[in-house]
C-alpha cells in the first residue's frame, strides 16, 4: 500500500488531494463572504468615529432600554422554551404514542411561518379589535404594543431550537441507560437527572445559546406587536432599525455589534469548555476489564 493511499484511508477519503483542498477552500470562501466580511464591516462602522463615539452610543438611555428590554426579553423566552424544549424532545425521542408525529410538525411550525404571520396572529388575537381585545381593555391588560406582547412573539418563533437540537441528539443515544437505571431502583426524575441530563448536556447548552440569538436578534415578529414605541417597547433590533433610519449608522452599527459580541463570546466560551472536557475524556486511561 503506497503512503498516499494510507494518508488517504487516515483522513477518511479516497478522493484525491486537490479535491479536499477545493471543497476546503469553498467553505473558507463563503465563510468570509458571508460571515467574516459582513460582522468585520459591523465593527469598522461602529468604530469609525473611534471608541468615545461607540461608547457613547451604547450610554444613550434609549439604547439602555432598548438592551434592558431585550435582555428581559430573552431571560424569559429563553427558559421557557428550555422546560419545553427537554420536555418535547423527552417525549417524541425517548416514548411511543398515538400523535407524536403531529407533533414533531407542530414544534416545526415556527420555522415554516414567517416572524411577520406570527406576530399579526397575536395582534388578530390580542389587539384592541382582536378576539380577546374587549376583554383585556375592559380589564386594563395590555399585551400587544407591551412587553408581554414582545414575550409572547419571541416564545413562539424560538421555541424549536432546543428541541430540535435534543430530538436527534435522545434518539441517536437511545433508551438503554434509562432503561438499566430503572432496572436497578432509580426513579423518573433520577434517571433523568443523573442518566439522561449528562449524556445531552452539551446538546442543551448549543440550544440554549441558538434558542438565545434568536431571542435577541428577533426582528419581524417583534416589529408587529411591540407598536415601536421608542425608549419604551423597542428592543437592540427595532432600536437598530430606528437608529440607521435617522442616519445614525455608527450609534445603528454600535448597538448591532453589541448583539453579536454576546454571542460569540457566550458560544466560544461554551465550545471552549467542551473541548476541555473532551481533551481530557480522550486523556484519561481506559478502563481495564473486571476478571
């Protein structure tokens, strides 16, 4: 056997050099076309009056509440869709019933509905001439043009991202170590905890962050029903939108880098500490067998 056949067979393809290195150099390509050159022209525009200028559009108390908004925003969408999330991925990976393929299309509604159609419908549900509209006046309830209406709208566009990312994840690992556990005494909620939560904690932590970015960086959904009230229910995106609408594009571009500086930092720290833990995993002696 020649060593480029061996080098080959270690890399896991028969095809040769120059075919590796293209499909390498396509993916790098659209990477910095698509990713790398739009977030670099994020930060020169941001930077572009120098730090004072981006410091100070980040100070503005619009700005401030537009960050607090969308961080309140996110602390609530964002747990909610993680109980649901682990919830519906328990039950279509790891149990047989009647529906569960109904089901699996409902949690994929979201990605087939437009942010826009979403929004509308709880306007249509909850607006002054909505279904319940009369009522929550009558009551002094504000949802749409509310906070509760911009919870709502992230909750519905985010909530597939967790489950998405456990459903494959609990059906690849199957139901043998829940199973084994069971069999030696453990209950439901000991199971889970000290079985199945370990074995797709990486898997949850990626959803929670995709699930996250969405919360933050939602646009359309939340345009509809948050009525753009400024300094009042405008989150980082509308506050963005507003920004470079008045011709304000490095205090627009100042608050769109801050979105993506959170991020990334949360997810290369994440990604980080995953490969720490797999380092170490693949450091450790394996185990000798019991005679």
């Amino acid at each position: 056997m020649s060593a480029r056949t061996v080098r080959r067979a270690q890399a896991g393809t028969t095809e040769p050099t120059w075919v590796r290195w293209t499909l390498i150099g396509i993916a790098l390509g659209f990477i910095f076309l698509f990713l790398v050159l739009p977030l670099a022209a994020v930060f020169t525009e941001a930077l572009r009056k120098g730090i004072g200028a981006y410091l100070e559009a980040l100070q503005e108390p619009d700005a401030w509440t537009a960050i607090r908004l969308t961080l309140i925003t996110a602390a609530i969408a964002v747990p909610l869709n993680l109980v649901f999330g682990v919830a519906a991925a328990w039950a279509i990976a790891k149990h047989e019933f009647r529906g569960k393929a109904f089901l699996t299309t409902l949690v994929d509604l979201p990605f087939s509905v437009s942010p826009v159609v979403a929004g509308l419908v709880y306007v249509l549900m909850f607006g002054a001439h909505g279904w319940f509209g009369p009522w929550l006046q009558a009551h002094d309830i504000k949802i749409v043009f509310a906070v509760p209406g911009i919870v709502l709208a992230t909750v519905f566009v985010t909530f597939p991202f967790i489950a998405r990312e456990l459903i494959p994840l609990m059906q690849a690992q199957g139901t043998e170590e829940e199973q084994a556990a069971m069999v030696l005494g453990a209950t439901g909620w000991q199971t889970f905890w000290h079985v199945t939560l370990p074995n797709i904690k990486w898997g949850l932590i990626y959803g929670v962050i995709l699930c996250n970015a969405r919360a933050m960086g939602e646009f359309g959904a939340v345009s509809v029903v948050s009525g753009h009230i400024r300094g009042q229910t405008n989150t980082m995106p509308l506050h963005v939108e507003i920004l470079y609408n008045e011709y304000q594009s490095v205090a627009a571009f100042a608050v769109a880098s801050l979105l993506a500086v959170v991020t990334l930092l949360i997810k290369s720290g994440v990604e980080w500490q995953f490969e720490r833990e797999q380092k170490a995993a693949a450091d450790l002696p394996p185990e000798r067998p019991v005679v």
